[in-house]
C-alpha cells in the first residue's frame, strides 16, 4: 500500500509507532521498522547520550528507515536537537511545542520532520515552519491529549495544509487505517497497540491491564494543570481525579503526585502507584504478537476494508 | 450506495439526520427524506399532541420513511411512545437512556428502533432489548454526549453486536461517512451539517455562529451535573464553565444557568444568553444549502473517496 507517506519516509507500510515515552526504545523501533513501518524512539527527557546509544542500538538491529521523538519540553532539548542532526536519524517527530527553531539543521542534515498537532493552528504553524508532514493526533489516544477527535481532526488539518497528513488517535486495526485514508489521511501511527508488540519492554502487568481493557477503561485526568493525560482507570487514576476535584489540594502536591507515575507502570508494573498510559481502543488490543505481525495484521485488514467497501460503488 | 441501513430502513442513501431538540422539526425531516435520506423529528419534551401535529406535517410534505427521536427522559414518554405506535411512524430512535420497555409496542406496530448509544455495554443491551440497530455516536458530536470518540467507539460496537451500526459524531462530509463505513458501521447520523440546511428554522445567528465556527469552537460543559454538552464557545459558555468551577455556585444554581440556553439559541438567535449546541466539525460547515444539496454532497464525497482508496490496493 503506497501512499504519500511511504514515499516520504521510503517505508514500506503506512504505519508509525508512537513515541511513547519510557516505552519506545531502539529494541521495539527497530522491530517495527523491520516489519516495513517506522518504529520511533522516545527521546523524552533524557540527554543527548542516552538517546544517541538507542540509535546506535537501532541501528545494529536494522538498517531500514527509524525515527525519533522529540519531547520539546524536554531540559535537555538543544542537546538531543544537535546530535540528531549530527546523527542524521532519518526522521523525526515532535510532541509538546511548535519545533520550529529546529527544523533548519534537521533539513540540513536531510531528515524528516513530522510534528504532532492538535488543532489546525499548529498545523499551519508547522507547515510554515518547513515540516515535512504533520501527524494529526485526536483525543482518544493515549497520553497527553489535546481536545479534537481524530474523526473530527484529520478532515480539518487535511483541508488546512499542503503537506501530507499521518492520523493518529483511536486507530488499532485495519479497520483504523482504512478511515483514516479515507479521512484523507496518507498513514497512521498507532501506539497502544504497539504496547503489547512481544518487542515492546513494558512490565507484565502494563500488557496485562491493556490486554484486559474495554471500551470505557480509560480516563482523562490533568485538566486542571492544563496537561491532560489519558490512562487506563486505576486506583490511581481515581485518587488523582479526587484530589484534582478537590480545591484544598495544590497545584504543586498535583504535580507531585504525577512524577515517576508512568515510569512505576513502564519498569515495576506498580498496580497501586503507576500510571498505565492507553489510549480508547485498548478494548480492541487482544492479544501480544510480534510487532510485524501487528503491522501486517492493520495493513491487511485496511486492504480487506478497502476491497469490500470498492463493491458499494 | 446501498448498505444494510438503506435495505433496513428502505432509503436511498445511509445519511440520517439527527433529531436535534428544538430544531429537528417536520420541515427538516421531510426536505432530508425527500432527498433520500433519512429525516427525523425531535419529540424532545413536547406532548404527544404536539408530536403528532409535526408528523401529520411530515406525512404532508414527503410519502418518503422518516423518524421521529424520542427523549427517554421526558415527562411525556409514554404517551408519546403510545402514539408513535398508533402512528406506525417507520423510525424512531431514542436518546437518553434504554428505550427497552417501548420497544414491544414499536415492533408490533411494523416500526424499525434505533437506540443511540455511547458504550458497548449500552450497545448489547439495545441489541437484547430488540433494537434494530444501533447509532454509535462519539463525544466529537453536538448536544449531549459520552466518553468515547467515534473512531474508538464504532469499530468497538461494531465487535459487541450482530445488528447494524451507524456511526454519529465528527461525521459531515463524504470523507466522515467513508470512514464510518470504513470503521464497519453502515451509514451516518449527521446533526450539524444540517443546521445549516436551508430548510433548518434556526435563528441566522445561530446559522451563523455554525458557518464561522473554526476547529476548536466548540467546549464541553456539564460535566458536573453528569450531562456533559458540547456547544460554541460563547460569552454564554464562558460564564457557565465559570460557574461550573466554582464550588460557591450550587448545583440547583447551575442547572437554573441552563434551563432555556438552547431555545434562546435556536429561536431568538439570542448571541449573549443562547447555548449553540454545534459538534466539532463545525469548523467544516461553511456554506447553507438545501438538505438535498447536502445529502447529494456527502454521498458523492463518499463515492469519490472510496474510488480514490480502490487505487491504493
């Protein structure tokens, strides 16, 4: 299936893997590249060493196309943005901010630049600034979340920009990739899915509650800090909600009792005091597979939906 | 394009309107049958006398299947649910809760019921409870709303049941309904696309809040009193998510705020003390056309795309 994303990143499906971060290291982007997707390492909060040893980790285990996120609030952003330069990674996406002022040595070092927006404005914004193409992520994914629905989303950045469109938010099967094309979108990236990828290194119990999870499992919380975070509903999440509700509780103790949440989910599977990031179509990921068998399994059902749906005409 | 909504409900094409309270009048319904789709009244609080005068109007201006949406919390329900039976309108859908001790008496008089849900768990209980199909519609929608989006929630409705599903929310154009058949439902329910139908009495005020809308015009409020509602960000809006936040403003006081929002809207076009209940693909909305022009638009759009996506195979 060759859409203008695969020309693009010369890859060989139309699929991305999110760039969670904690989770999304070289073992399980290297994997998804292999299948013919673009596996992507989360650069996080981590400095210029940590991440430029995921590359060199990515790179020995393949030699296909790979990117890496770009967290812009990241302390230790100007860094990484260098080194990703000087590494030439072949692409890489943004989360949290507009990257503009480091789009210049990205394209100068030949890579592709993929934002993550919400809303049109930072589309255009992105557009403007030289990206490449932007991944239009709706409110159902998991994670820090914007406001529009991806349903509602992608037609709009599709109509605001020029640049090719990636969908992502509430995609998990073919079925996911099929609308989103048809949305007008040019490819997805998916990555609640890829959680329960065998190559993906989160605990047990992380791949237990995503496994487990229905179509009402998950919760935004964070709304009062104005990052909202969707996750699985735990007994943390609803001691987080409570004391978010709860006006005697301060902004600061808020904050507080967010850090390392999602790290306690990620390595220790803390039941009690992690914070299980997923998306709404957890209810839909039932069982672990390789992350090409995840890859072949949406690029496959998308070519069955595109098939059935060429006979209504 | 014929799909299982159009051979259930004998239409020509799988676009329902939304019967939105106050505004989904006789009028609308019957100018959306007569375009091929599927027009349906909004009984909303009114009486049963009420009701049948729209139905009577309806039954003037088309012969062509239409609906009459029940609100299953009206003070009027029963004697509505009776008369609708006496009626044999052919559609009813129904909002607001499970419509499962009405549906005896709408089988039995020939009439096909459409439950509107926003769960799964609602969704197999509409199907135990007789329903014909099922209106998935997500939170991207106008009006009152649930948790999920439409890209998580109809692929996930679409697993739970055996009966058609139609998908509601974010959908307005030949895109959204390609996507919704895409996602495995069998056709769309549209609301905002259709107040700005030529044949919608809406205020021009509201008509026009509509066609200026952008991509993040619309808010969610209600949240509170457990009836979450997405509208245009207005001064409206604004005060009554203030006072929502304030734990000084009484619940009884809030719901005082709202009591006559949407009326004000629809008929006096009030801009200051209206609620304009709008989905978020109103940033799409940019033009008044006949409901005719609008169904042909959209199923033309989704022709189009669908032929488009045959070429990727």
């Amino acid at each position: 299936m060759q859409t203008k994303l695969t020309q693009l990143l010369r890859i060989e499906h139309p699929v991305l893997q999110g760039g969670m971060a904690w989770i999304a290291d070289a073992a399980l982007a290297a994997a998804v590249s292999e299948a013919g997707g673009l596996g992507i390492i989360s650069a996080m909060n981590a400095g210029a060493d940590w991440v430029r040893g995921e590359i060199v980790k990515c790179r020995a285990l393949t030699d296909k196309p790979f990117g890496v996120n770009v967290m812009l609030m990241s302390p230790h952003v100007e860094e990484v943005a260098a080194m990703l330069a000087e590494e030439k990674v072949p692409v890489v996406t943004t989360g949290a901010g507009s990257p503009g002022r480091y789009i210049k040595i990205w394209k100068e070092a030949g890579i592709k630049v993929l934002p993550v927006v919400a809303s049109t404005a930072f589309a255009k914004l992105a557009e403007r600034a030289g990206a490449d193409a932007v991944i239009a992520e709706g409110c159902e994914s998991g994670g820090h979340i914007g406001e529009l629905t991806t349903m509602a989303l992608v037609p709009q950045v599709v109509d605001a920009v020029n640049i090719p469109v990636v969908a992502a938010g509430g995609i998990a099967d073919g079925r996911g990739l099929a609308a989103a094309l048809a949305l007008g979108a040019c490819g997805v990236q998916m990555g609640t899915r890829f959680l329960v990828a065998k190559e993906c290194r989160v605990s047990s119990e992380y791949k237990k509650k995503v496994l487990e999870a229905k179509d009402i499992s998950t919760i935004v919380t964070g709304r009062r800090l104005g990052h909202p975070v969707r996750a699985i509903k735990t007994a943390y999440t609803a001691r987080y909600a409570k004391a978010e509700a709860d006006e005697n509780f301060s902004a600061e103790a808020l904050e507080e009792l967010g850090v390392g949440s999602l790290r306690r989910a990620v390595e220790a599977g803390d039941a009690e005091e992690g914070c299980f990031l997923a998306g709404q179509i957890a209810g839909m990921v039932s069982r672990e597979e390789t992350a090409a068998e995840i890859v072949q399994d949406v690029v496959r059902g998308a070519e069955e939906v595109l098939e059935k749906l060429g006979k209504l005409r």
